[in-house]
C-alpha cells in the first residue's frame, strides 16, 4: 500500500502547484467526504456497526467549530475543541447505543442524528435555526497561521490532517486492541473467553470512529464558512454509508476512494441532468454486483490471482528443469 500511497500524497501536496480554483476547490471537498467516509468504516467494517446516524458527530463537529470560530477562535483550536466535545458526546452516546446490535444499533444511531437535526434545527436562538451559522471567518490566532486563511492554505491543512489521521487510524487497526475489535466482532465468545469484553471493544471503535467524524466537521465549517441542519439529514448518513460500501469496508483507503468516486460522479452528473440521483443509483448497483468487496477489495482479489499465476508458472518452470 505505501507503494501506492506515497506518490499519491506527494501529487496532493503539489497540486496548488497545478490545479486551477475550482479545481483546487473540489478536491478539498473531497478531502473532507474522504475523512468522513474512512471514520465511518472504523465502526462499519471493522467492528461491524451499521450506523445510519453518523451525521451526528460529523454535524456537531461542524457547528461547535462555527460557534467556536464566530466567537474568535482560530480555526486550529476551533477543529481541536471540536474534537474534545465530540469524543466526549461519543462515550455516553456509544454505550446507549452499544446496548444493542444490528439493526436495531443503526435505528438508535438513526434516532440519535435525527435528534441532533432537531437539536439544531429548534435552538434557533445558539444555531441559527433553519438559516445556520454564517458570517464567521478562519481567525489566524496567536499563532499568526495566517496562510490557513487562504484557498491553498486551508487545502494543504485538509491534507495534513486526512493523512495523518489515515496514518493514525491504520495503527489503530493494526494495533493489539484494533485486532480486538476485528476479533470480537467475527466471535464474541471467543473475544469473552480470552477475557476481552466486546461491548467496551465496540464503544472504543464507536468512540475513535466518532472523533475522527468530528474533525472531518469541524474542516467542513472551516471549508464554506456556513454550517446549516442539512448537515445533520439522514440523507447524508446514506451518501457515506455508499462511500464505504463502494470502496470496500474494513479497508481505510477504500471508503475514501468511494467518497472520491462519489463527490465527482455528484458533481458531473448533476451539472449534466437533475435525475442525476437515478444514474448514481444504477452506478452503484452496478459496481456492488460487478465487485461485492468493493473497489479496493476488487483491486485486492485481482492482485492476488495475478501472483498466484505467477508463482503457478514459476513452479511449473522449476518442476519440468
């Protein structure tokens, strides 16, 4: 993968150097759904939480962001307080909501986003109601960071912060307690029998997966300069679940190919035609059916028989010398 990713970056970085605004401007955006998208397969496809609410933190993220900026803040300690409250919203909220599992866990992380639109939507007088939070700016603080103000300043900060929390969360996954979570959830009894507790396992990814959503919506806030109670839809929670779902779960990287795969397909279609929702939808079916892991998964098998038809001929070369 490093292979693969390190170019990847380096493109990344430079492409202020190359890209013109819009452009510029349509890969933040992406940036942004991507991060979203990978914190959602924390609890999605590794620990096997189906969550239909995931726009909770991702909203909240964004609005204590705005709250936090419009009072003066600076947009880096605006995403950091963002990431405080939110992980600490995530702990009670993840051991409600870990009471249960299956379906009846993504209608209770349902419950919980549309109770946050609702939150949001009817304290008017904090949120701004159905109109948002507006007219705030990216403060460059005591720091004097005043580059994050501009259009390729806060690109490369949207960069910085996906990679590293792409760099972190795949320790996560690699660690003794990630390979917990990915245990418990294939056997629970298992889990128990060598003294794990897979409910805490499921709060832990729940937590991490939530933090992460925060971050992602505290640079959505410093991005448009407006949050509003769209953010919090459940319509939303289904555009990054077909994120995941398309890029693979339980990968990292493959959620955040599909949310990449997703928000220009969005953009294309919807300047082409308004039914540009039915032909994201025949995509989609057409890519689960055409590749059931997704497209990192589809990369994955593809690799895996090319080497094995390569270690076939190289045995066979050796068995006739």
């Amino acid at each position: 993968m490093m292979k693969i990713t390190v170019p990847i970056v380096i493109a990344l970085a430079a492409a202020p150097l190359y890209l013109a605004g819009f452009q510029l401007t349509l890969l933040t955006e992406i940036l942004i759904f991507a991060l979203f998208a990978m914190s959602l397969d924390l609890q999605m496809g590794y620990a096997r939480m189906f969550s239909f609410g995931h726009v909770a933190p991702y909203g909240a993220g964004a609005y204590i962001a705005a709250f936090a900026m419009m009072h003066g803040c600076s947009l880096p300690w605006a995403i950091l307080l963002s990431l405080v409250i939110v992980t600490i919203l995530a702990v009670p909220i993840g051991w409600l909501c870990t009471r249960a599992s299956g379906v009846a866990f993504a209608m209770l992380t349902l419950a919980i986003g549309q109770l946050t639109f609702a939150i949001v939507f009817k304290w008017d007088k904090v949120t701004g109601g159905s109109d948002g939070l507006s007219g705030f700016v990216r403060n460059p603080g005591p720091l004097g960071l005043e580059g994050f103000a501009s259009r390729e300043g806060f690109y490369w900060l949207a960069l910085g912060i996906t990679v590293a929390l792409f760099l972190l969360a795949r320790e996560f996954v690699r660690s003794p307690l990630g390979t917990a979570i990915v245990g418990a959830r294939e056997s629970e009894q298992r889990a128990v029998a060598i003294g794990y507790r897979p409910r805490s396992l499921r709060v832990v990814a729940f937590v991490a997966s939530n933090a992460l959503a925060g971050i992602a919506g505290a640079l959505h806030a410093g991005f448009l300069l407006f949050v509003s109670p769209e953010i919090l839809h459940w319509s939303l929670s289904g555009h990054v679940i077909i994120a995941v779902i398309l890029g693979g779960t339980g990968t990292l990287i493959g959620p955040m190919i599909g949310a990449a795969l997703f928000v220009l397909a969005h953009h294309e279609l919807s300047a082409v035609t308004d039914s540009w929702p039915l032909v994201m939808g025949l995509l989609f079916i057409f890519i689960v059916i055409a590749a059931p892991q997704g497209l990192w998964g589809f990369k994955a098998t593809i690799e895996s028989k090319l080497s094995a038809r390569k270690s076939n001929r190289f045995g066979a070369k050796n068995a006739t010398s």
